[in-house]
C-alpha cells in the first residue's frame, strides 16, 4: 500500500473521542490527521491525499453531510465514513445519500470502526476479479458457488456460501456483525439477538469441524475473523 | 352571587344573546311596522274611492238638478247616513255654509283644493264634544261653489293607536322575556363551564385523577365532558406506563451499571492480574453493550412511533422477507431442533419499509422460538384476503393466558416464567410501533396449542389513501 493508502482524515469535535479514535488508528498503523471541525475538515479534505475520511454527523461551524456533499461537488470522491450519535432509522438514509459510503452510530466499538475504514480503504484499492478464494486449505469457487477444504467438499446453503464468501474475502480482518447483516442479508438494524452468532456457529461447525484447527474465530463483542494458523 | 352575575354578563353566550335579542326586536319592529302600513294604506284608498264616488255622483246631481237639486241631494246624504260617518258641506264662493253636517268649516282648509285631514265635531258623538279625525276632499263646482266630502276616518287613527301600543308591549314583553332567558341559559353555560374549568385546576394541581361530573342529559356538555374525560383516561393511561417504562429502564439499566461498578470497584483494589483484568475488561464491555442495546431499541421504538417515515414505503413482498427471516432464523431453530417453515401465498405484495417489517417479524419468529417448545413447530403463513395482508406467527409452545394478551405490548413486558430467558421486552413493542406506522392491527390467538401472531396489513389501497392525506 502506498502512504496515502494509510493515510486517515478524522474529523470529529469532541475532543476524547477524536484522540481515542486516533490514538487506535494510529496503533494499526494509519497515520490520522485531525480537524476539530468543520471548517478545517473541509480545508483538510480538499487535499484528497486520504484512503479514507471519518466524520461525525453533527460538528460546530458544519454539519458533516454538508462537509461530504460540498467535497462531493468538487469532485474529491475519498471514501466517507460518517459516525453519529442521531438515530439510526432515517439519518442513515439521509448521510448515505448525500455522498457517505457508510454509517457508524455512536457509541461504536473500536475494532467496528477499524472494520470500515479498512473496508472503505479497501474499496479505493483496485478488486482483482477472482473465481477462486483461499484462506490456507480453505477453497471457494465463486463460478460453481462450492466450498472444500483439503480437497473435501462442504455442503452449504446459499446464504451460508455468502457469509463465508464475505468473511474469505476480509481474511485477517474482523468483520463486525453489523456488518454482516448489512452485505449478507442487507439488513441495516441489530437484531439484538444472537442469530447471527447461532448462523456463523452453524457455518464454523461445517467449515472447521473435525480438522485440526479452526479458520473462523470470533471476536467477542464484535464479530468475526477468518485467519490461517500463523 | 355578584360574582356570579359578573360572570354572566362578561360570558360570550350572554353577548351572544344580547345580539340575537337586539336582531329578533329589530325584525319585529320592521314587522309591525309592515303590518302598519298595508293596512292604512288599504283602509285609506277605500276610503279615498268612496269619497271620489261621492264627489262624482254629486257633481253629477249638480249639474242636472243645479243648486238646490245639490242641496236636497246633500240634506238627503246627510239624514241617510246619520248613524254613517259621511261628512258632505256645500259653501258659496267665500265659503260661507249653505248645506251639511259640518257645524263649522275646518280652519285652514278654506280655499285648499283637494285632499285634506283634520279634527271636528264627531258625526254621532258617544260623548259631549267628541272630536273624530277625517279625511275629506274640497271640490270647487262651476258657479263658485265649493263642495267637500269626507269619511270619519277614526278607526284608522284607533288602529295606529292600538299598533302603537301593542308593539311598545310585545317589545317590553319579548325584552323581559329575552333577558330571563339569556341570563338563565348563560348561566347554566357558564355553570358547565365552570365545572369543567374547576376540574381543569384541581387536575392541575393535583393530578389526573379527577373527572368531569356528568349531569346525564346526553346533551353537548355531557358529550363535550365525556370525551374530556376518555382524553383524560387516555392521558393517564399513557402517564402510567411512562413511568412503568421508566421504572423498568432504570431497573434494566441500573441492575448491569451496578454489576459493572462494583466489578471495577473490587478490581481497582484489589491484585493486578493480566488474565484476570482482561477478562473483566471482556465482561464489562458485554454488559456495557447490552445496556446500550437496551437504549438503542428504546430510541428505536421511539423513533417509528414519532417519526412518520410511510414516505419512506416501498412496494416489497410479504413472503420474500418471511422467507429471508425464517433463512436467517434457520440456525437458531435448528440448534433449539424447533422446525421452522413459512407457508401461504407465494406472492403477497404491499407497499412498506422492508427493513422494519423484517425486524417485526424476525420479533416475533425470535419469540415463537425462544418461548415456543422445544422440537416444536413454527410456522410463518404469509396470506392474502380481500381487504389485507396477513401474516401470522404460530408456535406449539405454552401460550400466552388470555388475561396477559392486552399487556404483552408494553415496553418491558415480560410474564413471569419467561424472566429468565434471555430478552429485553421490548421486542413485541417494536412490533406493536412498526404495525402501527404501516396502520396494521395485530391479533393474539390461542393456537391451540400455543399462541399465533397476526399482523393484518391493509393492502396497497388503503396505505394510498393514507399517503394521499400527507
């Protein structure tokens, strides 16, 4: 990755918050740069240099969705995350349609947020076009949609095919639960239940039962990784 | 009492009154004066037509039989009508009597031609100088004579006399009456009134127990403080189960908060242990997310309730998101060996926000399994009639007693037995908040065994109806 690739714009007024979110990025290796508000995030921003820029909903001087639309319209198109405390049911709609690329509601576990920025990192990088995925002895073919491992077939269902195709396709990184049920099921709400733990569980008894070591693992609290034994 | 008259005449139903007693006194008085005028007027042109006939036939005499044929003809008129009341007096060119029942000229009109009024003896007088208004014509004859003839027209005048009279009368009557009743029906107004606005005070200050008291007439104040009270009834109920909410929030809340305090409390004094601390760390942050889980359902409910996103309705399909939340529900129902399948239509389109009709139903799937029996059966039937969309949650399970059905709505509800099993109660509330902004009704049924879920939703019509008010 080149250094713009790693490069972070974090704009966010409260002053904990912002050196929190900081403080993790920088841990993972990203080099974050901070605007307090919405003047300097826009001054920032213009300078399209960053893989990705986070943005709090409701800042002094702007607000957030008028920050992306006004960045939008001039053409920078740098990935947009925006974090907010509002309600989840319509400003959601309302950040993504003004230029967002995706939505983080307050209070957020850290590890989540690492989840879409790298996601949204991810996206700006070019996507190769593959048909075979692999994680160590894990195979998936996305023509025939079947998955093996070590040469022997698991049978799974369509929807179970999709949920390991996502988590293969984020090896080594979490991936949050939210998530999944938004590029799985496109679903935009927590249940606030455990089906989707019970879902993943079923898919893990199928892909890591009887081997030797497991590829899927859960993050408590958060969700899940697929990884190859170091 | 003083007060009591302040009030009424300060009252907008006594102004009112006033108004229309002022407007009702002006259309009678326009009435009588009507009443007046086409009478006189009528009694006056009779009266004007007899005198012309008379003054024709006269003049007719007059000059066939000249002078003296004028004056039998009048002598005549004068003894046959004794008891009448025809005035006739023939005067020479200075108007000096020659023949009539005129004792004396009426002063003033010597010399006038034409019609006249005036006062004079009466013709047969009921008492000793009588005087009687008449009408009467002067017409000068060739020769110099001048000739007058003329009606009593006194009944006119006791008529105007009598109309006078009796519209001073009924005008004083419908006053007196007017004003009684005015003062009796803004008093009774103000008396309802005052019951309501005493009522309004003492909720005011004391709180919402009072009600309206009724006085059983089944009048507009009876129907006006009955749906004051259903209003009040309505409040109270809302009132009583904004604190049950905030009660169970607190104690929801409160109950993990604490475990977490006193979880950090104990490690803050006690050894630094690296597994140890992580593990608490581990514990806290799940118990933190389950209380902001809590928050976030809460804001959520909230949120549908307020907020009307039916702009937001899109055309889905009832059956699609069963089948997507029976898929998603598939592992759960498997590990608990429940058997969960959809059934009905294969279509069922109406127009809504697919992702809160699927967190309703995922609801209710999630409760039917949780709550239902173990390798039990759950059905999702997704139908279609001809006035809505139905889609019922059926489980084998224990049910729900009848008596609980109305309460299992409210935000935190949960029957006894299922206080242990995992569960916000919040879940059937969401239901409750999504039916109710896709105006959908939401029925328990025993399932003989179990309980069954219906949501009734009113097809595409209907929801257009509802956007076209927007």
């Amino acid at each position: 990755m080149t250094g713009a690739h790693r490069r972070i714009l974090v704009i966010e007024d409260d002053a904990e918050t912002a050196e929190q979110i900081v403080d993790f990025l920088t841990t993972r290796g990203y080099l974050a740069d901070l605007a307090a508000n919405g003047n300097d995030g826009l001054l920032l921003g213009r300078s399209a240099v960053y893989a990705v820029m986070t943005i709090d909903r409701m800042l002094p001087g702007m607000d957030g969705i008028k920050i992306i639309r006004r960045l939008r319209e001039e053409g920078i198109v740098t990935p947009a995350l925006i974090i907010s405390a509002l309600g989840e049911v319509d400003d959601r709609v309302r950040g993504l349609r003004a230029g967002g690329d995706d939505y983080l509601i307050k209070p957020f576990a850290f590890s989540e947020l690492l989840a879409r920025v790298e996601a949204l990192a991810r996206r700006s990088a070019t996507v190769v076009k593959e048909t075979v995925l692999r994680v160590d002895d894990l195979e998936l073919d996305l023509i025939s949609r079947t998955a093996s491992r070590g040469g022997r077939e698991i049978k799974l269902l369509p929807r179970e095919f999709q949920v390991l195709e996502y988590l293969v396709r984020n090896e080594g990184h979490v991936v949050p639960r939210t998530m999944l049920l938004e590029q799985v099921w496109d679903l935009h709400f927590d249940p606030s239940t455990n089906i989707i733990d019970v879902y993943v569980g079923r898919v893990r008894r199928k892909v890591d039962g009887e081997q030797t070591y497991p590829l899927i693992h859960t993050v408590r609290g958060v969700g899940f990784c697929v990884r190859a034994p170091r | 009492m003083s007060v009591l008259l302040a009030k009424t005449l300060r009252s907008a139903t006594f102004k009112l009154a006033l108004v229309s007693i002022g407007l009702f006194g002006a259309v009678m008085v326009a009435l009588f004066g009507y009443v007046y005028w086409s009478a006189t007027t009528l009694v006056l042109s009779q009266t004007d037509s007899t005198i012309e006939a008379e003054l024709a036939s006269l003049r007719n005499t007059y000059d066939s039989a000249g002078r003296d044929g004028l004056v039998r003809a009048i002598e005549q008129r004068v003894t046959e009508t004794r008891i009448a009341s025809g005035l006739y007096q023939l005067a020479d060119a200075s108007f000096v009597p020659i023949a009539g029942n005129l004792k004396k000229l009426p002063a003033g009109t010597n010399g006038t031609q034409g019609w006249t009024e005036f006062r004079a003896d009466a013709l047969n007088p009921t008492a000793p100088g009588e005087q009687s208004l008449f009408r009467a014509r002067w017409e000068t004859l060739p020769g110099g004579f001048h000739l007058l003839v003329g009606r009593a027209i006194g009944d006119v005048d006791r008529f105007t006399n009598e109309m006078y009279a009796a519209l001073a009368f009924a005008i004083g009557f419908i006053f007196v009456l007017a004003a009684v009743a005015s003062v009796s029906v803004t008093r009774r107004t103000v008396g309802r009134i005052d019951s309501i606005n005493t009522t309004s005070r003492a909720i005011m200050d004391s709180g919402l127990g009072k009600r309206i008291p009724l006085r059983g007439t089944q009048d507009e104040w009876d129907h006006l403080a009955q749906n004051l009270n259903s209003m009040l009834e309505r409040i109270e109920g809302l009132m009583g189960e904004v604190k049950e909410v905030s009660d169970n929030v607190a104690h929801d809340l409160r109950t993990p908060l604490t475990r977490m305090r006193g979880r950090l409390e104990k490690a803050s004094i006690g050894q630094r242990n690296p597994e140890h601390d992580q593990a608490l760390i581990g514990d806290t942050i799940a118990d933190l997310d389950d209380v902001l889980r809590i928050f976030s359902s809460l804001t959520r409910i909230s949120q549908i309730e307020t907020a009307d996103r039916s702009a937001a309705f899109r055309a889905v399909d009832l059956v699609e998101i069963a089948e997507a939340v029976v898929e998603l529900f598939d592992a759960v129902a498997e590990a608990k060996d429940v058997r969960l399948k959809v059934a009905g239509d294969r279509t069922v389109a109406i127009t809504g926000d697919r992702d809160l009709l699927f967190d309703a139903i995922a609801n209710l799937v999630d409760n039917a399994i949780k709550h239902g029996r173990e390798a039990g059966q759950v059905t999702v039937e997704v139908t279609l009639n001809d006035s809505c969309a139905v889609i019922a949650i059926s489980d084998d399970g224990p049910g729900i007693p009848a008596g609980e059905h109305q309460h299992v709505f409210r935000r935190f509800y949960r029957l006894e037995r299922s206080r242990c099993t995992p569960g916000n109660g919040l879940g059937l509330s969401l239901v409750a908040a999504v039916a109710s902004l896709h105006k959908a009704r939401i029925t328990l049924v025993d399932n003989a065994p179990g309980l069954k879920v219906e949501l009734l939703l009113p097809l595409v019509e209907d929801s257009l109806d509802g956007n076209s008010t927007l």
